[in-house]
C-alpha cells in the first residue's frame, strides 16, 4: 500500500491509506503496515528526512520489517539500514542473526555474533538463542561450544533462561553430541515439551533408538505434556525397535484425542506398523488418509521391501506413478533394496536412470544402495563404476562392494578392496570383515583368512561374532581340512550355532566325510528342528558312497517325522516384470510353452553329459516320475522360460530363495555351453555364474 504523508513528495499521494499524522514512536506502523519493499522505503525515506532514524525505538522496527517481517524479506536492505546506524544494540544485532539465518546463511550468522563481541555489544539470551540455532543448521559443533563459554560467564548478570537452555539442548542433539544435550537437559530446572522434543530429535538423529523409548516413558512418568512432535519421533523408534505394543499405544491415543486428521502422524504409523511387520495395517491407514504425499507412499513400499514382499513393492511404487508422486531418495532405496532381493535387474537400472534423470544428489545411503543393488543381480562391473563415481564412501560404502564381489567369486578384488578402504583411513566395521573372510573362503586363502581374522581383535578391536566363526569354518572346510575345521568348532568360545555345523555338513558331502556329517547332523537336530535340505545333504552324501541303504532309511525318517522340503522359488525379471517359478508349477500363465521348452533343453543338454539325478525329486515321487519331477524344478522351469522369452547370446538371470541343488547346478552347467550363454543364479548363499560348461563357485557351495 502507499502511505499519504504531510512530509512526502506530492508523487507518493494516494488515496488509498491516509494516515494523518506520522507518529513520534512509529513502531507498529512500520511492523504491520509496511507490507512491501515499496512500503518500506517510503517509510525510510520519512525517517531520514525528519532525523527520526537515529532512535533506536524507531530504527530497530524498520530492520527488523526488512530482514525477517516482509513477505520476501531483503537481508541486503537490512543492511543498508544497520550500518547507518551509531551504536547498534544487542537488539539490532539480534533481528542481523536471525535474519541471515531464515534467508539459509547461518555462517553469516556466527560472524555477525563475533562481529558484536568484538564490538564489546552484550550480548542476551535472544542473541544467544539466533546464535546457537544457527550452529544447529550448521551442526557447528566447536562454535556452539563457544557460544555456550559466553553463556557461562554471563550467566551471574542474567541466568539461564528456559529459552537458552532449550536452545543448547537443540545445538548439542544437532551436532551429534547428544551426550551433552542430556547434560544440559537433566540440569535444567524446568524442563518444557520443547526441551524434550529437542532431545528426542537428537536421539533420532544418532539413531539412538532405545534411549528414545526410555525418554518417553521417563516424559510420560513426569506428567510433562506431549505433542504430535513428540509422537513422530516415538514412532520411528517403535518401527526401529519392533515396539509394536507401544506404538499400538499411541495409536489408540491418537484416535481417541481425534488426531487422524494429522497426516505427518499418520504417515508415522504407517511407518511404524510397516516396520514392524504389520504391513497389512499400515496398508489400511494409508488407503484413509485424505492426503499421501510421497513420505506415505515410501513408508508403505519401505514397509513391503523391510517385509520381504518385493513383488508388492514394486506393484505399490507403479501406483504410486500412475498417482503422478515423485518419489524422493528413501522411496527409491527401498526400490532397490526390492530390486536387489528378486534380482529385478531391468526395473533396477530404470530407477538408477530416474536418479540421474531427475538429477537426484548421489548420496551416500542412495550410492551405496545401488552398488548392493548391482552386486546383488551379479553386475559387478556396474557395482564398481557405481562405487568410484560416488562423491562420497563411508564405511558401509566399501563393505557393500566387498561383499557384492565375494559373493560373485571375486574374492581376490574384494581383498583388493580392502586395502585400498584402508589406504583411505575408512576403519572397517565387523560387517565388513564378513565379507572380507567371505573373500578368503571364496578364493582359497586360508593363511590370508586366518590372518584377518587375527587383525579385527589386534588391529581394529573387534570381538569375532558367530557369523566371523561361521566364515572361517567355511574357509577351512571348502580347502578340504575337514579334520582341521571339527577341532575349530569344538575349540570355539562361543557356542557353535546351527550354521556352522551345517556348513561343515556341507563340506562333508563335498569331501565324503560320512562320520563326521552324521556328527554334525546330531548337533543341527539337538539345537533346532532340522530342516529338510540337512537330511537331503546326509541322504546324497550315503547315495554318493555306496549306502543305499542308508539313504532310504533316512528319507523314510523324514516320511515318518513329516518333515517336508521347504518351497523353493526362482524369480526371473523380464520386461520389468518379475515372473516367479515353483517346482512342477503350472500356475504361470506360459506354463505350457515352459514345459515344452523344458523337453527340448533336456533333449539338447543329455547327449553332452547331463544325468538327471533321480535323488533330488520330491520324496512322494514314484519311481518312474523321479526324472521328471526332478527336471520341473524352479530353477529349470525359470532357466526354459528365459531361453523363450530372451534372445540368442543374452545373460539369464535367476534368484532362488533356497541353495541351488547339485542336479539343476548340473544342469545350468551344460545348458550354459550348449546355449552359448551366461546364466547368473543367485541362491541363498551365493552366485552362481555359469559360462562355457563352469561355475564360477568351482563345484562348491
């Protein structure tokens, strides 16, 4: 608007505001009239021309409607303003740092802070509160600190103050340090929701899950109030944690106070009961809410990748397309992570073209998901370009690269890897060296693998978990020192766990070491319900040797004890659709052409060596079905469908929620060099690259 002022040029007349007079003190005019840049100026000019800009009172108004009031606040004629001023006061310097601070220059703000204590200004507890968020933006760890000093030594003029004390409390949990967020916050007097949302943001931050629990309930014992703040941070530690009864808790809170019209709340639940395994929950909160911005639709497919249920994933992410949302970095590392469970190469790399097309910032969570992504679907070429053009590796970083090239049999590169993150000053975390005796055991190297086993407890101070122990049984076993690795386990100072004795298990049918697989068969049945492929593994390893007898006996114990073998399934991903396969399956809508392929690959791969292995059909087969029961397992059926549906000299690629068994290994083997073609089966616990009649596993997994 324009003002008509006495003392104005007759071109600012208008007959649109009329004030009569301009007053001595003009503070809420300029506060709440001004409500342009124009309005302003005119304002200033007045204040010049009459020597009003001189009082404090009346220029501090004028700054202050310039760098924060102002639809567009213009920090640059603030600053016209400020240094015409004489002596500026804490207060002048106060609207400077919250000013640069809202316009996202919070460095600016710290040196206007200096600026005052070097001009010997005093500062008071509104400085300080500009100050210390502007390091909270910054997570400018040493200047808070130094902020805080000043507090200190002035706190005999004016005290703490709740708004200062809250104030630390948010730069501390900001910077990480929520250490000493918490020691402030347990020495504050008064502690008011605010306080207690700024610790529970900062737990959130450092992923202090636990704490963030134990803090809720300590609010809830205190009788402080909560708010919806409050909740949000609760419920992503009940998602991190399972506290599936807690969060319930809060769920019936917010239904019984009417807060469902909150949709960040919502949204929260949906997390929450998604990560908790009540996927089916969250579903139907979401499918409610009035509003699903792109924070919803991610927690639902982060909840159905964390669920194991990529395929709905990936469904819910194509309806969240056609619902025209922009799926933002957690949506597409939940992607992913699906991609990368139902090795969904073609629909993996679309979301990679989306990051750069969209220009998405590679960060580190998004760059190391999408070398886990490639590593996971056997492109370990693509895994590395991924990871060297990464602007920034942390730790898991390098250790998703050298488990992807493990896994894929590149044990050698891995440790090549591992030098290297060295070289870097990246310490290795225990995940990391998983991985790296993966590595040895993948290639060979047993004195190398056992020397990085010694190097996490003498270089690095990591303790050897199960997992370690399971890798270096695995390392001995695979070299064939059968003997060597039943004196590891029984040497072991923790328990030895059902994995590694079916590990060694493993290696005793490889190494046709009956005695000692019928021992490790004891130790797998006495500490949990044995699986079916635990039998399967002894009955091949007596088939193998001559004990015919044997084998019958114990398939007959599986009859009798109604252990049946888990369901297997094999996923292939053509088109961008993921087609999934089960022995004998005749549900798939090609099955007939399937099966037609699968008479002409046996007719094709049986004259160059191929013998169907009659001991891995189903047990219920008759006699005379064996061969065919045993040529309708997953792995063929996705292997015929591939040959189909793909054209000559293409890579097939298959994943299997089981262990791949010795017949279709046989098998993919010959189809491989009698087709001309790479085929990629990942199974549970590795790759499988089969190319020209070789497995890149060299016959053992």
């Amino acid at each position: 608007m324009i003002f008509t002022l006495s003392t104005f040029p007759a071109q600012f007349l208008t007959t649109k505001t009329t004030i009569d007079y301009f007053p001595q003190n003009p503070k809420s005019l300029i506060l709440k009239q001004c409500k342009n840049i124009k309005d302003l100026k005119q304002v200033h000019a007045h204040l010049i021309k009459t020597r009003l800009l001189h009082r404090a009172a009346v220029a501090e108004p004028l700054l202050e409607s310039a760098a924060l009031l102002l639809p567009e606040p213009t920090i640059d004629y603030a600053l016209s303003i400020f240094y015409k001023l004489d002596n500026p006061d804490a207060s002048a310097y106060n609207i400077m740092i919250r000013g640069f601070t809202k316009k996202q220059s919070p460095e600016k703000s710290i040196f206007w802070f200096k600026q005052m204590i070097e001009h010997l200004v005093c500062p008071d507890e509104f400085t300080f509160s500009g100050a210390l968020k502007a390091c909270s933006k910054l997570r400018a760890l040493r200047e808070g600190e130094q902020i805080h000093a000043h507090i200190v030594k002035l706190i005999g003029r004016f005290g703490y103050t709740e708004f200062v004390e809250n104030a630390l409390v948010y730069m501390y949990a900001s910077c990480d340090r929520v250490d000493l967020a918490r020691q402030v916050f347990d020495e504050m007097p008064e502690r008011s929701s605010m306080a207690w949302n700024s610790l529970f943001s900062g737990y959130v931050r450092c992923d202090y899950w636990q704490e963030v629990v134990d803090l809720f309930r300590e609010m809830l014992k205190s009788g402080v109030g909560f708010d919806e703040v409050t909740l949000i941070s609760v419920l992503t530690a009940c998602g991190r944690l399972g506290e599936l009864e807690l969060g319930e808790w809060i769920y019936d809170y917010v239904v019984v106070n009417r807060l469902v019209g909150n949709n960040s709340l919502i949204t929260s639940l949906v997390d929450m009961y998604s990560k908790c395994g009540r996927v089916d929950t969250a579903r139907r909160l979401f499918d409610n809410m009035s509003l699903r911005d792109v924070v919803a639709w991610s927690a639902m497919i982060s909840g159905y990748s964390h669920s194991g249920r990529c395929k709905e994933a990936l469904a819910f992410f194509r309806d969240m397309q056609n619902a025209n949302v922009e799926p933002n970095e957690i949506t597409m590392v939940s992607m992913l992570s699906s991609c990368a469970v139902l090795g969904a190469l073609q629909t993996g790399k679309w979301v990679h073209s989306y990051i750069k097309k969209k220009n998405l910032k590679l960060t580190v969570s998004l760059g190391t998901s999408l070398v886990d992504f490639y590593a996971k679907c056997g492109c370990v070429d693509r895994a590395i370009e991924v990871f060297k053009g990464m602007p920034f590796k942390n730790v898991l970083s390098w250790t998703a690269l050298i488990q992807g090239l493990a896994s894929n049999g590149q044990g050698k590169k891995a440790l090549k890897f591992y030098n290297l993150m060295i070289q870097e000053d990246i310490k290795p975390n225990d995940v990391t060296f998983i991985g790296v005796l993966s590595a040895c055991n993948h290639a060979g190297l047993v004195e190398q693998g056992q020397g990085y086993f010694i190097s996490m407890t003498r270089d690095f101070g990591i303790q050897p978990r199960i997992e370690h122990y399971g890798c270096m049984v695995d390392i001995l076993a695979r070299a064939g020192l059968i003997e060597n690795t039943y004196e590891f386990i029984k040497n072991m100072p923790i328990k030895p766990n059902t994995i590694i004795w079916r590990t060694l298990l493993a290696s005793c049918r490889v190494y046709k070491h009956v005695e000692l697989a019928e021992e490790a068969l004891k130790h797998v049945i006495r500490l949990e319900p044995a699986h079916s492929g635990d039998y399967i593994l002894l009955s091949n390893l007596y088939a193998s040797t001559g004990r015919l007898e044997d084998a019958v006996t114990l398939r007959n114990e599986m009859k009798r004890l109604g252990i049946k073998k888990s369901p297997g399934y094999s996923y292939i991903e053509l088109d961008g659709i993921v087609h999934e396969f089960s022995a004998e399956d005749k549900v798939h809508p090609q099955s007939r052409e399937v099966y037609k392929a699968i008479e002409k690959m046996m007719e094709r791969i049986k004259p160059v060596g191929y013998v169907p292995d009659s001991g891995q059909a189903r047990l219920e087969a008759e006699e005379d079905d064996k061969e065919a029961s045993v040529s309708h397992h997953s792995e063929k059926l996705a292997m015929a469908f591939g040959l189909i549906r793909t054209s000559p000299g293409t890579t097939i690629r298959i994943s299997k929620n089981l262990r791949i068994c010795v017949d279709c290994h046989n098998a993919a083997k010959i189809v491989s060099k009698v087709y001309g073609r790479e085929i990629v089966i990942r199974d549970r616990n590795r790759f499988h690259h089969f190319r020209e009649g070789l497995c890149s596993c060299n016959d053992f997994w």
